[in-house]
DNA sequence: ATACTTGCAAATGATTTGCCAGTGT
DNA sequence: ACACTGGCAAATCATTTGCAAGTAT
C-alpha cells in the first residue's frame, strides 16, 4: 500500500545527500535506487512511476517499490489528480499543493504558506488538519469557468 | 469514464419524483435502474457499487452503468475518499462536502455554505473554483492529531 | 555469507467494455 | 418491432505481490 512517511522528512538537496541519508539509515544503495532518485531529481515536474520505470528501462514493479521506499523515508511523496496514475516527487523539493481543473486538465501549484488561511478554515470549521499534498484540489480553472 | 453530470441536478424529494425526471428526459426505466435508485433512497450513507449490486441481486457492471446514467442526469455524484471504491449518493439530498481522516478513516461532512468561506480563499489564492464535491478533503482528524 | 533487491509473471481491486440475449415503450 | 438494457466474461489501468535469481554490504 502507498504510505505516509514513517519519518519526518529530511533536508536533502541533491543526489549525494539523498543517498547519505538514505546510507545513514541503513538502507542499501542499489543501482536502480540511485537510478530512480536522479531521476527524480532531474524532473522538473511531477512525474509517473511508469514515466520513470520506461525511461530508465527499469521494471515498473520495482520502481513502484522504489518510490515507495523513498516515500517511508520521506524523500518523495506522490500526489493524486483527477483520475489517472499518481504522480511522483521530491519532498522538500517541491512541496507544493496543486490545484487541478477537472475540465481541461491545467494544473496549479501553490506555497504551502499560502494555504495556510484555507487549512486554517477547515481547521475552524472541523479540527481537521487538511493535508491537500495528497489528493489535489478539484475544481475548475479561470478558463474554464468562462466557457 | 466516470463523468460531471451533462445536466443541472433537478429537484426530486423520493423515488417516483427522480423516475418522473427520467422519465421527461426519455430515459428508460428499468427494474434495475427503478431498484438501484431505491437502493440509493434507502441508503442513509454513500453506498459503494459493490454494495448496491450485492444488496440487489444484480451485475455489478450493470449497477456501474446505471451509476453513470444517473450521474449523467444529475441525480447522483460520487466522492473518492482516500484509497478504495468511490461512494455514490444521491445529489441534491446529500450534496454535503466530505472530509476524510487519512489515520484512521474518519469522516466528517460540512455543509457546503459552510465552505463557502474555504473556496472563497481559494478563488481569492488561485482563480479556481474549487469543487470539494467529488475528491474528499484529506487531513487527520482531531483524535488522531492527539495520538 | 546473507539479507535485501530485482525482474518477470501473475494477482488485485476498481471500473469499463464487447457481445448477445432480453425487455421497455 | 426496435432501440435500449441486462448479464456475463473478458479487458483495462494502476498498483501490488510471489518467487527465484542476482547483488550490496
């Protein structure tokens, strides 16, 4: 099953950190891991687990293990548009929460700073503390409300 | 795909109100289709497909189908709370916005007016028009911010 | 040396689709 | 009658799991 991370996660901010922090913790360094990781690092963008198992010529399943190895460090997290596959990213990196147009597709990055008053609302409203990094916000762009 | 509604929702208070509404719009009514909107009627909660084909007797590709008919009409939506089937309900009578406790499984409804305030900001933050109707707010609830 | 990783194949879970027999209007 | 619907089986899509063979430490 996808996870939360088991740990808090770490300042990293490139490969040789990632790898000594996944080292540090005891964690074997195979090819395929440092694989996945650079290639995660060179995404500019979000990208499928499938994206990354064809690019590399690695097997799916084990990208698939992979990001969710580095998912329970706290690396990487992935997060969930409309339909579709998640997407993976770095934490720390890019720990935007997105906005998603369920009518055309464009998707929104936003500061975890600047929904805070949104978070602080819902806090408000329920006690929850909403987490929108997993599951994107849905709704319609500015373009497509005018159509 | 699983689809918006191409119609407004209309107004239906019980079953022979949404059967006259499809009935308007040409529609045919089946015993399933007649069955599966009762079963939604008689639901207090958001029911899976499984659920209602199970409880009904019938296909569970049919109770799909017939979902989407409906959705496609407006009388019914479905929510996609964390992992797992999405839940169908009727709209108009259930047209609460949902969140959902990642920890452990939790779900609060909030009134939609009483997210105004939410979507608000986000429209302020971003120009979109956020839709909490159809992916769940995800967060942690109260008790399992304590734990 | 040995426990952890891989690739490959097969299994899952949710949902969809093809097809033909059955039924609502 | 005829177009639309239902059941059933098989297909899809995203993701996970079992297993034997390979590899990092």
């Amino acid at each position: 099953m996808t996870q939360s991370p088991d740990v808090k996660a770490p300042d990293f901010a490139d490969l040789d950190e990632a790898v000594a922090i996944l080292r540090e913790r005891g964690m074997r360094l195979s090819t395929s891991r440092r694989l996945v990781l650079d290639a995660l690092f060179r995404a500019g963008t979000p990208v499928t687990a499938e994206g990354v198992a064809t690019e590399l010529g690695l097997d799916l399943a084990s990208v698939y293990r992979n990001l969710e190895t580095f998912e329970r460090q706290g690396l990487v997290r992935h997060v969930h548009f409309g339909h579709g596959p998640g997407l993976y990213m770095l934490s720390g990196h890019d720990d935007r929460e997105y906005l998603f147009c369920e009518q055309c597709g464009a998707v929104r990055a936003l500061e975890p700073a600047q929904l805070e008053p949104v978070r602080e609302q819902i806090r408000k409203l329920s006690g929850y503390e909403a987490r929108f990094a997993h599951f994107a916000i849905v709704g319609r762009c500015p373009d497509c409300q005018r159509a």
